[in-house]
C-alpha cells in the first residue's frame, strides 16, 4: 500500500473518531420517523405490544411505547442509520428486527408478525421480569462480560425452554469467549430446532450458520468459513442485514475481497441502503483502489448527503481527489 493510501486511512480514522466524540451525544437524534403495525398470525392488529428502537450508534437512546388498538406503533425525531426493533408480548415469541431511518424521504411501513409459543415444552413468557432477564443477558454481551450473559440466557431459556432462539445468543458469547467448540455446539441445536419452525426456521438457521462460519474464520479455518457463509445467505437470500453483518465479518479480519463481494449483495437486495455503500468505500481505501473508493463514496453521499457520517466521507473524498 502506498503512503498516500495508508495517510489517507489515517486521516479517515481520526476524522471518524472526531466526529464520534463531537456527535455522541447527539446521535439518533434526528426528524426522521417510521411506524408499523404488529399483527398475530392470523393478521389480527395487537393492541398492547411493547415495541422498542434502540440506535445502533448510541444505546442511549431509546424510544418505547405500546401498540394501539390497531396494533400500530411510530417513532418520531429519529436521526439517519440502523435502529434494533425489539417487540414483547406475553405468550408470544420476542421479534427482533434490523431497521434503517432515513430523514430524507418517508420509511416504509413496517409489519412485525408475532408468533405464539408452543405449549408443551412449558414456559410461556408471561411477566415484564422474564422479558428483563433477556434484555439484561443483551446489555451483558455488549459489555463483553460472557459469563454472566451466558448465565442469563440459561435462566430465561430455562423459563422459556420453547425459545430456542436463544440458543444462538448463548453460542454468539461462547464464539466470543474463543471456546468455539461450546459455540458450534449451540449454533447446531438452533440449527437442528429450526427445521421444525416454519415460522422462523429459515432466519434462525441463517443467523446460526453464520455463527458457526464466524467461529471458523476466527480459527484461520478459511475455506470451512467461506463454506458456511454461503449456506447462510442461501437460506436467507433476502436479508440484507446478514449479508452485511458477513461483510463486516470478513472486513475486520481484512478479507477485503470476501468483504466487497457480501457488502455488494446487501446493496442489491436494498440498493436505497446507503451503509453497504460507505463500507464498500472503505474496503477499496484498505485496497488503495481510489477510483474505486471515490466511486463508492460518492453514491454514499447520493443516499445520504447530510450528516455526521456524510462529512467524514466528503473529508476522505477531498484527501483522496489531492
């Protein structure tokens, strides 16, 4: 790489990490907005359903409320980005979905369809306590203290032996404790649970199998990795959010090619997703592939032309274009 490149890199770490400190405390703020409707598998609206969006950028903040009598729920004064929308209600499955705000135009309507929890293996969520298990076991990863996540996950998936889901929490902590074999053996009871769930088996075995390949590709186990990942953009071949999160992957274990080829599908399932742009731009900046970059860049900068991110990548632009 040559010194340009790696000066540039520099100047886009400092820039990013500038703007981070300035913009913190602003972060997810914004006058975008979105809403929904969540509905039970009969399509009837829920009245009463805990919704929740957390910014991806800022765990701080967090917008809540309940659904209405027609199961409809909105967020107001939201800044540009991802957001994790989480909806709780007693005697059904927890949803998670990965969403994108944009202040520039208007989101589209989102519907969340919860999924009862079969009777027979016991447990029913049924109190704000046994939801509070989970979402403390959440905060504990992200903290990175694994152990006591894991004790978490164990006692809400003791409560709720039907949610097998959590299995790949469970694994996602042990893969990050480097114990791989514990995690493997988790993402493979997801896995094996999943085939019986029409509901979410097909997302399940896709966050699963990714699992498993991360847990390779942090072994050096290239070609074992590269084979899981592929089964799971084949199981979920419409989740833009999983091809993304498979880029990153590879990008932060420098497998720029790998990366731009994951971040490339994410941009053609939602091409208006600006995130997979600017990664891309970041990958070809690593390659010192400039034209590149620039050209990546600057579609970025069509889908997103204002904000804190939008002046970092202006910044790299007018280094590069010197």
């Amino acid at each position: 790489m040559s010194n340009r490149a790696l000066k540039i890199i520099g100047f886009l770490t400092l820039a990013a990490g500038l703007v981070a400190g300035l913009g913190y405390a602003q972060a997810g703020r914004g006058v975008g907005r979105i809403g929904g409707v969540v509905v039970d598998p009969d399509g009837n609206p829920m009245e009463g359903v805990k919704v929740k969006i957390v910014f991806s950028q800022n765990e701080k903040m967090v917008f809540e409320q309940a659904t209405s009598k027609k199961g409809e729920w909105s967020f107001i004064g939201l800044g540009t980005g991802n957001w994790e929308f989480t909806a709780n209600a007693a005697g059904y499955m927890p949803q998670t979905k990965a969403l994108y705000v944009s202040q520039l135009g208007v989101n589209p309507k989102v519907t969340v369809t919860m999924q009862k929890i079969r009777k027979g293996g016991g447990g029913i969520v049924a109190d704000e306590a046994t939801f509070a298990i989970l979402e403390k076991g959440n905060q504990l990863f992200k903290e990175a203290k694994y152990d006591e996540a894991i004790a978490q996950y164990q006692d809400f998936l003791t409560k709720n032996p039907n949610l097998y889901q959590i299995q790949v929490s469970i694994g996602d902590c042990y893969r990050e404790k480097g114990e791989f074999d514990k995690a493997i053996e988790n993402y493979n009871k997801v896995l094996d649970q999943a085939k019986a769930d029409p509901a979410l088996g097909k997302e399940m075995s896709a966050k699963a199998l990714s699992g498993i390949g991360n847990c390779y590709l942090k072994q050096g186990k290239i070609s074992e990795a590269q084979g899981f990942f592929k089964q799971s953009i084949e199981a979920s071949p419409k989740d833009e959010i999983l091809a993304y999160n498979v880029g990153e992957i590879y990008f932060s274990n420098q497998g720029y090619d790998d990366a731009i080829k994951y971040f490339d599908i994410a941009s053609q399932i939602r091409p208006e997703w600006p995130d997979p742009y600017k990664k891309l731009g970041d990958v070809y900046l690593n390659k010192a592939e400039m034209p590149k970059a620039v050209e990546k860049y600057e579609k970025f900068l069509t889908l997103e032309p204002d904000g804190e991110r939008a002046a970092v990548v202006r910044s790299i632009l007018n280094a590069i274009k010197k």
